[in-house]
C-alpha cells in the first residue's frame, strides 16, 4: 500500500513546489476505499484527495501516506490534514517519514495521536527519503537539491576545441534531459555558456505544465539583449550590483535582477558567492535546481560544494585531449584530493548511456 501510495505521488512531482509531492492510499477491509496525490500548486493535499474518495468508508480505515500529515499553522491554505483524517474516523495512520518542516516536524503526529489515532512511521522510509530528497534538502540544509547535468563523449568531453558542443548525443537521450528539465524548479546557467551557445533552457520534448525559472549567472551584467534565455518565462539574473541603467533595462522586460554578494575567498575575481545564490533559490521555496553550463561554473559549483548529483549523458564517440572537459578543477597534488563520487544509476537511454552519480561531500 505504501508502494503504492508512492506511485501516485509521482503524479505530481512536477506540479506541487514548493510542496512535497505526496500519495495516499486508505484502505478498510483489505480493500482500497480512497486514494489521491497532491495537485498543482500543492493544494489540495493527498490526504484530502484520498478522504474525498473515500466518503463514509474512511471510518475505521488505516490511511498509508508518504510523508507525516500537516498539522494547524498559520496562513494556511486549506485545512490541516490530521484534522481532515481525525474527523473522519481513521482508525491508523502509516507514515513512511515525518515532515521536517519546521512548522509541522510531529505536530501532525501529535494532532493524530490526540485524536486517539495509532500512527505509525517508517515504513518504506528509505525509499521515500529518496523520492522527497529535493524536498527535504531544502527545508533542511536550506538550499535546493542541485543536478549538475553533463553531455560528453566517452572519453569525457564536452565540446570542441572551438566550443562547437550540438550534437554530442542522440536525440533520446536529449528527450530525456527535457524530462529532468521538467522536473526542476529552476534551470542555471552561466553567462559564458550564454555567450558560446545561447541555450533557451526550456522543457520543449515533454509536456511541462510548470515551466522552471531559468537563473543566470552574469556578475556583470553582460549578457545580450537578444539571448534566448531571457525570452519570456520566469528569468532571474544574479550579479555583483543590481543598480545601473542596465538592470533597469533589464526589469523593464519583466527580467528580475538580484545582487548577490562577492565571494570574499575570490573577491579579486569578482565571482558570486555561490552559496549565497543557493540559499536565496532554498528560500524563494526551489526545491530542486538543475545546472547546464561550461567547465568553468560546474568546477566552481563543485568546489564550493552546492552540487547534490551529477548526471551525465555519455556518448559512444571520442573527442581526444584537445577538447574541452567537465570539471575546469585545480591540479590536485594526490588522488587523495579527488572528488568521491557514489554511483546510483546506470541505464541506457538511445546510443547513449546515462550514469547517475551522488557527490560525496567531505
């Protein structure tokens, strides 16, 4: 019931943010009564789309739901789920984890459990942990779960010695960027890779009723009046200063314009506290950012440890030395030094094979 009630979350995985995309599934008798998912903009919940299908069955069931009912707090846009469930004589609630959230953390439990409701938490918690994790990072680190997303060859190259990067891979395996780009809150580039490719970051080869907000890096504002990036949708550059007549220009397309503070370790540089840019996209309530950029930006990401998970696309091709690569990293003294990488997956997607691989943060 708990695997199922984990399916139809998937329903709307690209729908709820901020709010966690979660399934229900109540059950008398042996039977499913009721069952749901939370819907587009994160209301209703899916305790409520559960009890609405349940009607009068629900007295006495036991709900299985993946993530610890809402509690009462204020502002809220509908009615707190463990009061829905309490009021219709659900006899037991199983939880597979509890809400970080610091406006629920067990006060959903609590509510439950002073209703006379047996609940129960843990079931199935690891796998739930996995399908909420960009979720949970963001309310607990924060910050946004960031995918760093990667097209090479087999031999780990990126694009030509003159930039030249369309096309690396098979049309299948860009299909299926399109589907992580759907799921993401936010795309984020650099303004080099602006300036070199002119990418349009849009979900274009899947259906996508939430289309993410797409995030420049441009410290000095230089980025053209004509990229495609910033036609139409949600865009939002970040920079060192966000005054001047050239972010005015900016605003004056419906462009938003933030300052984001130097990184002091580079100052010389002038490069964005990177760090700084993740909180401001965890508290504007992205759960999930997806980057597609130059070495440069993914070595500094990397560096500065924002980056969750790498995906790369790896074509059946060799592109030699004289191409460019992933990781602009510095020289490391010992392989000591290396980056640690934990690989999750591997499938073939096309001619191209996909690898999926969690960073192992120190």
């Amino acid at each position: 019931m708990m695997a199922r009630a984990m399916a139809l979350a998937e329903k709307g995985r690209t729908i709820t943010s901020p709010n966690p995309f979660v399934g229900c599934v109540i059950v008398n008798g042996g039977c499913i009564v009721g069952e749901g998912f939370t819907q587009a903009g994160g209301r209703p919940h899916a305790e409520a789309e559960a009890l609405a299908g349940a009607g009068a069955r629900a007295r006495g069931a036991t709900a299985y739901v993946t993530l610890e009912p809402c509690s009462d707090r204020p502002h809220m846009r509908g009615p707190a789920c463990a009061n829905l469930l309490a009021e219709a004589g659900v006899a037991r609630v199983v939880a597979a984890i509890g809400d970080p959230n610091p406006h629920i953390d067990g006060r959903g439990v609590a509510r439950l459990a002073g209703a006379g409701i047996r609940v129960d938490i843990g079931l199935m918690e690891e796998a739930v942990r996995v399908q909420l994790r960009a979720f949970l990072a963001r309310v607990t680190r924060g910050r946004p779960w960031v995918t760093t997303k990667i097209a090479a060859s087999l031999d780990g190259r990126t694009a030509l010695q003159s930039g030249q990067s369309q096309w690396i891979t098979g049309p299948a395996a860009r299909r299926d960027v399109h589907r992580l780009r759907s799921e993401a809150c936010a795309m984020l580039t650099g303004i080099g890779t602006v300036k070199q490719d002119d990418p349009q970051l849009t979900v274009r080869d899947v259906p996508c009723t939430r289309p993410p907000w797409r995030v420049l890096i441009d410290p000095k504002l230089e980025v053209p009046d004509a990229a495609r990036l910033l036609a139409g949708g949600k865009v939002l550059v970040a920079t060192l200063d966000a005054n001047g007549a050239r972010a005015d220009a900016l605003r004056a397309r419906g462009i938003e314009v933030l300052a984001v503070p130097a990184d002091a370790a580079i100052a010389e540089r002038r490069k964005l506290d990177l760090a700084a840019l993740m909180r401001v996209l965890g508290g504007r309530g992205f759960n999930q950012v997806m980057v597609e950029t130059g070495s440069r930006l993914n070595a500094s990401l990397l560096g500065a440890g924002m980056v969750d998970e790498i995906v790369g696309y790896f074509a059946p091709s060799l592109l030699g030395d004289t191409a460019q690569g992933m990781f602009a990293l510095p020289v490391l003294a010992t392989l000591d030094a290396k980056m640690r990488l934990q690989v999750t997956d591997t499938r073939r997607i096309g001619e191209d094979w996909r690898v999926t691989a969690q960073v192992l943060h120190r």
